[in-house]
C-alpha cells in the first residue's frame, strides 16, 4: 500500500503521485537485469510478430496482425482490460481511443457499454471490427487520429486510453503505440482536447507507468486543469502501473481504493 505522503500528494494539484512514489528495492534489482531481458525480448516479439495469432485476455479470444499493437505481449493491456470489466459500464457511452486490437472496447462492450472504438491505424480498426464480431459484441469504429474524426457534438461518460508510454518519435504506423512523440506531444494533445468530449460528469481512463516521462505528464493534467478522481496502483515486475482516473476539474474526488 502505498504511504500517507504519497496519498496526499496523488490527490492534490500538480498530482505530483506521479513521480513521488519510489519503487520498491525489489523492482529496483529487477531493473539491473531489464537490459538484457528486453533484448531478448524484442528479439523474440519481432519473430512472433511475423505472422497473426490468437490470444485470451478477460475470456475474450482475439486476432493479433503485425502493425497492430499486441496485446497479449505487453501488460498494460491485460490490466487495463481486468480494471475496465470491473467498472459500472451498462449504458454508458465509452469512446476506446487507439483500440488497437479492440481487447478495451470489447470488454466494455460485453459489460453492457456502448462504445465507440478508432485508432489512426487503419489496420487497427479493421481488426477491432472484426475482432467484436468474433466475440460477439457490438461496436462501432472509426479511424480517427485521437478526437480528429469526431463530431464536436458526440460526448462520452468514458474515454479510455492505454497511452504511449516514451518520449520518442515515431518512425512508423505501428511505432504510434508506444511513442508519444520527443515532447509527448501525443499525450499533450490529448489531454488537451479529451474534455470537450467528456459529458458534466464523464471520466478520463488511463493507464499509465513509472517507465514514462511522469513528471511531465503531472505537469500536464495541471496545465490542462484534470481532477485526480480515482487511483489504484499495480506493481509489476520492473515498473509500478497506474490506473488513474480524471475528471473535469468541478466534479469532486473519491478515494482511492486497492486494486
């Protein structure tokens, strides 16, 4: 459980949670070896990437495709989709910004929501298509580069994001997934446009990690003027994940509860 100053420093503008927390020595020993795994690793993600598979995340069995991010292959997915099948989502309207495969829009979908799933990959629409047609689910999708392909006039109790994570640019479609861009501009622009589509009491969803520019991103939700609504944290090997929610700044904070 996280401590009482890092409590208090979550709920409180600049939201400086997050970059206050420090990670545990465990995590921190873990980090020494994270060179050599991740090469590894990446050696082996570009040989499975080759060709589409199937994966199971949250009961759902989902077609990968090579310049679509995977799923499966990385946590924050997983996560994201366990906190999102928890919410209360029957009837409420959802927009999955950058669906990827659509695991997030599928699993609220199955919950009851009605959402809406766009990605700027257009690869990535059509595998969210057809990826809720093979589960069952409704949905729509659209390709729209973050709120670019939307009406002014559509909002949504939710938006929820699985954001990329580095402050690198991209140097392709796929890249777009992980890479914010050198100035996090793709999450700068985000969270600037996010609450003209958000209804009086809607919530920003997103999952975020102790590997990112935090510092920055606190800076962010000040400058763009987001309420820190909820907070659960999920340590993870070499990297604490945070599910945060946001809200605009008049609705009031709840507290923070275990995830």
């Amino acid at each position: 459980m996280p401590d009482e100053p890092f409590l208090k420093a979550a709920f409180e503008p600049p939201h400086t949670f997050l970059f206050a927390q420090p990670l545990p020595l465990r995590m921190k020993l873990w980090r020494l070896l994270r060179p050599v795994i991740f090469r590894l690793w990446r050696a082996w993600q570009r040989a499975a990437n080759r060709t589409a598979v199937s994966v199971r995340i949250e009961q759902l069995v989902l077609q990968t495709h090579p310049q679509v991010f995977h799923p499966g292959q990385h946590f924050s997915s997983k996560l994201l989709a366990r906190y999102v099948a928890q919410l209360p989502l029957r009837g409420k309207r959802v927009l999955d910004l950058g669906t990827g495969s659509g695991v997030i829009g599928i699993a609220a979908a199955r919950h009851g929501a009605r959402v809406l799933a766009v990605d700027r990959n257009p690869h990535a629409v059509a595998l969210a298509r057809s990826n809720a047609v093979s589960n069952s689910v409704s949905l729509q999708t659209r390709q729209s580069d973050l709120f670019r392909g939307l009406a002014p006039t559509e909002k949504f109790d939710w938006i929820i994001f699985n954001p990329p994570f580095f402050a690198k640019n991209a140097q392709e479609e796929l890249h777009a997934a992980y890479n914010a861009g050198a100035q996090l501009e793709t999450l700068a622009r985000f969270l600037k446009e996010a609450q003209r589509f958000l209804t009086p009491a809607g919530r920003v969803l997103l999952i975020v990690s102790s590997d990112m520019a935090l510092k920055e991103m606190a800076g962010m939700l000040a400058r763009f003027d987001y309420r820190l609504a909820h907070l659960e944290t999920e340590p993870h090997w070499f990297e604490i994940f945070y599910l945060v929610q946001l809200a605009i700044a008049s609705v009031p904070v709840i507290q923070k509860e275990s995830f």
